[in-house]
C-alpha cells in the first residue's frame, strides 16, 4: 500500500487541475482563485466575466483508518471521490476531462445564442437546437479526446431516432467555443 501525506495529494491534483486550466486559459475560460490553504481549495470557473461553475478541491484523511488520503472535487453536478491508490488515480484526469466537456457546453451556450439568433437549449450534457421545420430538432455534443476535440451533430428524424449529421473534429490548440459559435452562425445556411 502506498503512504501519502494530504500535501502530496494536493500537489498532485493541482498539478493535473494546472495542465488542464492552461488548455482552458487558450479557450477563454479562466479559474480565478477564490481561496486556497494547504489541503484545500475554491476556484469560480469563468468565460469572460460569466461565472460557469465553482470547483472545489479538498484532499482529507480517509475513513476507516488507511494511510491513504480521500480526494474530492466538487462542481456543481460533476462530483468525483476517491482515494490515492494508484489504480483509483486516473480517475483524477477523467474528471478534469468530463468537467472540461460541461464547461465548453456552458461556455458556448449564451454567446451562440447571441451570434444565431436562435433559441438553443442546454440540457446537462448537451445543446439542442429547435428549428421550425419537419424532424426539426439538432442534438450537438462536445468530446474531449487525447490530441482534440469533437463536436458531435446529430438530427431528430421521425421513425429512426438521432441520426449523426457531422462530427468536427480539432485539435486542442483550436478554440471550441468559437467553433460552435461560427456553427450557430451558419446553420440556416447549411439548413437550406
């Protein structure tokens, strides 16, 4: 079993949070510092002025005993516990994935909304599109992947389900909160 003080834990998690904040800066989203202390920390996640979510971080002392300290991460419904061991520790960077795919989604909603003039709905995981046509309703995904990024479209068709229209695929130096925007931007005239 391995032996872990609580600042070791937290250096770890904000060495991973760290790698992940700098591809987020690239995007427009930033993590102000609200408070930090040694094991502990509170961050607002933010696109421009426009609060996304909190993130907070705490690594304490398990329960029941064990040498290994418990990390949590909080924000909002992305809520992620687990201790140290080894094989629990890729769980750590999987969060950071996942949290990154709601924060583009939450990043990308108003200011395409703004762009398109159209109403676009957020629903947990994903944004749909409305329009005033037969099967009329868009379904778009965001995905983190190793070396990018993927927008996924698919289209409500009466009688098969969601049908995959396109998917985008990026690199991570590309911005996906404005790609989305400039989809937004376009879609009636791809629509036509």
């Amino acid at each position: 079993m391995e032996h872990w003080n609580l600042a070791e834990a937290y250096a770890e998690v904000k060495k991973v949070m760290s790698e992940f904040a700098e591809m987020w800066q690239s995007w427009g989203i930033s993590a102000e510092t609200i408070y930090e202390k040694d094991t502990e920390g509170l961050w607002l996640l933010k696109y421009g002025e426009n609060v996304l979510r909190p993130l907070h971080i705490s690594v304490t002392p398990e329960r029941g005993g064990t040498k290994l300290p418990l990390i949590s991460l909080v924000s909002n419904e992305k809520v992620g516990a687990f201790s140290t061991e080894a094989y629990n520790r890729r769980y750590l960077r999987s969060y950071f994935e996942r949290l990154t795919e709601y924060l583009v989604l939450e990043a990308a909603h108003a200011p395409a909304i703004a762009k398109a003039k159209l109403h676009i709905r957020k629903s947990s995981k994903h944004l749909y599109l409305d329009l005033l046509v037969e099967d009329g309703m868009l379904w778009f995904s965001f995905y983190l992947r190793r070396k990018g990024w993927t927008w996924m479209i698919k289209r409500w068709l009466r009688g098969q389900g969601w049908v995959l229209v396109s998917k985008i695929y990026r690199p991570l130096n590309e911005n996906p909160i404005e790609s989305f925007v400039g989809i937004m931007d376009n879609i009636g005239l791809a629509l036509l």
